[in-house]
C-alpha cells in the first residue's frame, strides 16, 4: 500500500484541525498527528517541563515519538494538522517520509485575515495550549507579521501534490483530490 502524509499549512484558526479530523474519516486509515493536543497534554501535565519561550523541544520530542512510531509500527496514513510555516522544517520532514516511500502532500489554508479575525472572534477555543502568547488574537497578530517578513508558503515541488484553500468552498474538493490518492 502506498501510505500518504498530508501536512496542513496555515495560519490559527484557518481550518486546518478540522480539515485533518475530516478527511480522517473519509480516508478511514489514517491518523491526525496534532500538536496542539501534545502542547494540551504537557501544559496539563508537566508544566514544569515546558520551557517559557524559545523552542518548545519537549513538544517536538513527543510528536516525533508518535510519528515515528505510526510510521514504523502501523500502516496509516498520516495527516500533520499543525501550522509547518517554517519552509525549512517542512523541508526536514518532508524528507523523513520520503525516505519511508510516503507521497507527500501539503494543503495550505491561505484564507483572508479578515475571516480567520471572524473566527476567533467566535471560537472560546482554550488557550491552555498557548505557550508564548495571551489570546489567539495575538496568535494571528504575529503570524500575520512573520508572513509579511519572509516566505512561509509552500511552493510547487516542496512535496508531491500541493493543494491550496483560498476559500472554504474549495476544502470538500481538496479532500477528494487527497482521497483520490490513496
């Protein structure tokens, strides 16, 4: 079987956990690998252990653990629903999967800030898993900026097949294109 890792790309609040948790169900053997249920879990219980700031390490550590576990010891697909804006990290880990004969797949949220605003405005979200910041207002504020200071989106050829989400409309296509893959 040919496994398939699709790792959501996006800013707070532009869909990309309930993307994951959707084509989840549509694909049946799959598997969403969230890292803001990792932050949950070590704020929760071992807050001592999370750093203040900088790179939270330890978080990175559990999800690695998980990943590598569900690559070598299961047969799922996996879906990455957390931001991967960082064009060299995605590289990093786009290559891992590769090596273990994954078709890699991005699917980048590029919604407008003005609907993503809309959402937090509406969400009661916790914000437990919010390590460096007070509000997902915040959140965006600085993704939003960092966007403006370097290129963070996903570029043709970074992964196998590149899908982007400019519109809601566009995320029931997406999730076909994907299943048609697997």
């Amino acid at each position: 079987m040919n496994r398939v890792v699709i790792m959501t790309v996006g800013m707070t609040h532009s869909g990309k956990t309930t993307f994951a948790k959707a084509l989840e169900s549509r694909l049946g053997n799959a598997l969403v690998v969230d890292q803001d249920n990792h932050s949950e879990f070590l704020q929760r219980y071992y807050e001592k252990l999370v750093p203040k700031g900088g790179t939270n390490h330890i978080k990175h550590a559990l999800t690695k653990m998980i990943v590598d576990y569900a690559v070598h010891h299961s047969d799922c697909h996996l879906i990455l629903s957390n931001a991967n804006r960082n064009q060299e990290s995605r590289k990093e880990l786009l290559s891992y999967y590769k090596k273990h004969d994954f078709t890699t797949v991005l699917v980048h949220f590029d919604l407008p800030i003005s609907l993503l605003k809309e959402r937090i405005a509406k969400n009661n979200r916790d914000t437990l898993r919010l390590r460096t910041a007070f509000s997902y207002d915040e959140v965006l504020a600085r993704q939003d900026k960092q966007t403006g200071m370097e290129a963070l989106d996903p570029i043709a050829g970074e992964a196998d097949y590149l899908f982007t989400v400019k519109e809601e409309e566009n995320v029931l296509a997406v999730m076909e294109m994907i299943c048609k893959l697997t």
